[in-house]
C-alpha cells in the first residue's frame, strides 16, 4: 500500500470540509443576530432574564449566546482526515453559539454555565476538547476559536422543569427558547445498531456496508455516525439519521474507489463509527494486489462501546 497519505474522493463523498468556519445559525460562518443590549456584571446581584439571541454588555463587552441545539451524540474530526463521535448515553448536550465583542476581555468559558432549577452545570464535554465539532454544530469552542464559538454542556436526561437558562457568572442570564426546552424534557434515544460487510469483493465491484439502527429508547434523537477509511486512502463520510422511538431505518453506502483502478490494492480497510458502535474492516479485494498480506478477505470488527 502507498505510504503517502491521499485523499479519498469515492461515492460515499469526501473528508469533513469547511469546519474552519465559526460557528453559526445551521453551521454558516455569519454572526448571531443581535438585539439592543442589557447591562450586567458578573458578581452583581442577577440581572433580569433576557431571551436567548440577545445582547448583553458585560465589563464593556458585548455577549451574546444564541442558536441552542439539543443533541445526544456529537460528531468531531479525531485527526485531519476520521471522524469520531461521542455518546451523551442517558444524559443530553445543549450546545450554543457565544460572540464577544468589543472590550479588552471577553468571558472565559469556564464563566459560562446551564442552571437547571437550582443546579449549575458548567461548559465542556469530555473527549471534545479543542477539536472541531461537525455535528450537531459546526466550528471550534468559543475561546480556543477566540471571541465566537460553539459552547458545550452535559445535562442530565430529561429535565424535569420549565426554569432552564444559560448564565454567565451572577449577572447575566438567558432564557431558552420554548423549542428547546421542550426538547431537553424528552426522553433520551437509546440506539442498536448491527454491520453487514462482506469478507471479499472482486476488483470490478464495490463493497456494500449496510447499518441498521433502531431506537429502542423512549425518546426521539439523531444518531450520528461515520464511516472513516483507513488504507490504502484515507478519508471520512458523516452521516445523521433521525429516529423517533421505536423506530428503524437501513442506512446503505458503497465504497468503490478500487473499481476501474488499473492496480487494484490486495485490500481496503474502513471502520463504521457513531453511538454504541466503533467497527473496524478489511475486506479483501478479489484480483487486487499481490494475493498474500493484508488481503485476506476477512472482515473483523472491534468491542462495541
């Protein structure tokens, strides 16, 4: 197999592109939409509650915190050219877009946090880090990303009350939408999840993966997966499928960059990736190659997680 590492362009589509962007409404680069600004400082007594979108100038900055977006799983580039994806399991992500402008220091994201009733959560997600998120939202943290990011919190599922808001330190505080308030009181999803790949392919054909999903939990969700290959190219395919509960669904794709190729590898290995499942094959291609090494038309798969 080549040593050099080449980008992958098959039907399945090609490696994650345009997450440099920060992040916004749908994933677009634009800044949130702002209103006129309240006044707030944090240690101050709390201020009057604004709706989330709005401006508040903080010590001379103006923040804003904006597009809420429930999620149960969240999908994230784990090297320039795979996927990996990591599970709320019985708990719940709320992700929003924060902005700071003006002024000569913004918030840290540590000054963030979700109040649930009486209980602070504060921001950050393990495994996430500094990386950059494609999905539910796309775009770095807000501080690693400097003044406008994504902020990420880990809330228990569901949530039983109607008194949910976005705070920063003890004098400013924004309300969520109805929308998501309604979706943080859902029930979690709780996806099963089986693979089908063959063992081996002939040169002129391509390799089927079909994933069946059902969502045995009570609640609705999105799971998000990927398909990330690993030799002899090297590149990464998302892909979201929303289930309500009880639901099923077959997602089908095909890896065929090997087809028409006048020197066809011996082998192409890929692992399927997304919640409750981390799969990795090699398939051996029939007539590729030399006939002897890593082409030993066997499909193996990792322990779930």
């Amino acid at each position: 197999m080549p040593s050099s590492r080449r980008t992958l362009l098959a039907s399945i589509g090609t490696a994650a592109a345009g997450l440099a962007g920060c992040l916004g409404p749908s994933g677009s680069t634009g800044s949130p939409t702002s209103t006129p600004t309240s006044t707030a400082t944090p240690g101050s007594p709390a201020s009057e509650p604004v709706p989330l979108g709005r401006s508040v100038d903080v010590n001379g900055v103006t923040v804003t915190v904006s597009d809420p977006a429930v999620a149960h799983s969240a999908r994230y580039l784990s090297a320039p050219d795979a996927f990996d994806v990591v599970a709320a399991g019985t708990d719940q992500f709320l992700f929003v877009t924060v902005a700071a402008e003006g002024g000569s220091r913004p918030p840290s994201p540590d000054a963030f946090g979700v109040v649930v009733a009486d209980v602070r959560y504060g921001a950050g997600i393990e495994a996430l880090g500094p990386a950059r998120v494609d999905a539910p939202v796309s775009g770095r943290r807000y501080g690693d990303a400097g003044r406008h990011g994504y902020l990420a919190f880990r809330l228990p599922a569901p949530v039983a009350t109607t008194d949910l808001a976005v705070v920063l330190g003890e004098g400013a505080r924004w309300t969520l939408p109805s929308s998501a308030a309604e979706a943080l009181r859902s029930p979690p999803p709780a996806f099963e999840t089986g693979v089908d790949v063959p063992d081996a392919v002939p040169a002129d054909e391509p390799i089927p993966v079909t994933l069946d999903v059902t969502n045995a939990g009570d609640g609705p969700g999105v799971f998000r997966g990927a398909i990330n290959h690993g030799g002899p190219l090297y590149s990464a395919a998302g892909f979201d499928l929303s289930l309500a509960s009880g639901e099923s669904t077959t997602h089908e794709v095909t890896v065929d960059y090997h087809v028409g190729s006048e020197t066809p590898p011996d082998c192409v290995q890929f692992a399927v990736v997304g919640p409750g499942v981390d799969r990795s094959f090699e398939v051996g291609i029939e007539g590729g190659g030399t006939g002897t090494g890593a082409g030993s038309g066997t499909a193996t798969g990792t322990a779930t997680r």
